[in-house]
C-alpha cells in the first residue's frame, strides 16, 4: 500500500525523480564525527529532506486517508477481476489468459482474505462489505 500511496502522490504533486543521486553529504557524514547513531540521525534528516517525508505524509492525511479500505473493497469488485483479466491479456498467449486471470484473482483475494482478518484490519465493516466480492 505504501507503494500505491506514493506512486499516487508523485503523480498528483508532479514530484520529478532525481536522475542522480548525490551520495557526497552522506559520505561527509560517514568520515565526520559522531556515533552511528549519531550518523544514522544526520543520514534520516537528508533523505527525508529528499523525499519530501513531511510534504508526502500531510498529502496522505489530507487525500489519502481510506486508501487501503478503497483499495480493499475496489479488488473485490467484478471491475477490479475485468482489469486483471485486461493486463493477463495483454502480457500472456491466450490459451494461458484464463489460468493466470484465476490465479492472479485468488492472491489478491488471499490478500483481501488475510487483512480482513489481521488484528489492525480494515475494519469489520469492509470486511462484511467484501466477503460477496471475493468470488
């Protein structure tokens, strides 16, 4: 999920990836004084400077809140099953296209299976909700 969180926050900011990066602050921090942890401390404060952690995680607060129950709900969809179905068509021969279209839909439904059921879960309401979509 935090893969679809920030691949939705990179498109939505127009965030560009660094084509390089500059390994030399890092290393300035590697041969100066301090503790490991000390370093470790400086090494955080670079790459979330970098990668904008503060901006990305008021993003999600603001926009992306329910994600995992959305998320959750929309692969259990007959929507969700036509577009594994589409990409298993495109990237397989057909006379494989319905064997992977199956097998792909049960591990997501064993994704949705499992959250439902973890501790920190997405709640027993989408749980309920979803149970008839994981046909």
């Amino acid at each position: 999920m935090a893969n679809l969180r920030w691949a939705i926050f990179i498109a939505a900011t127009g965030r560009k990836k660094p084509h390089n990066l500059d390994w030399a602050p890092y290393f300035e921090i590697a041969k100066g004084p301090g503790t490991f942890d000390e370093k470790l401390d400086k090494y955080a404060e670079i790459s979330e400077e970098r990668m904008g952690t503060k901006e990305f995680e008021a993003f999600c607060a603001e926009h992306l809140g329910p994600l995992e129950e959305i998320a959750w709900e929309y692969f259990g969809s007959s929507d969700a099953k036509e577009a594994v179905h589409e990409k298993v068509a495109a990237l397989f021969p057909e006379h494989e296209v319905e064997e992977f279209t199956e097998r792909f839909w049960k591990s997501i439904q064993d994704w949705r299976l499992e959250t439902a059921q973890a501790p920190s879960g997405l709640g027993s309401a989408a749980a309920a909700r979803g149970k008839e979509g994981a046909r």
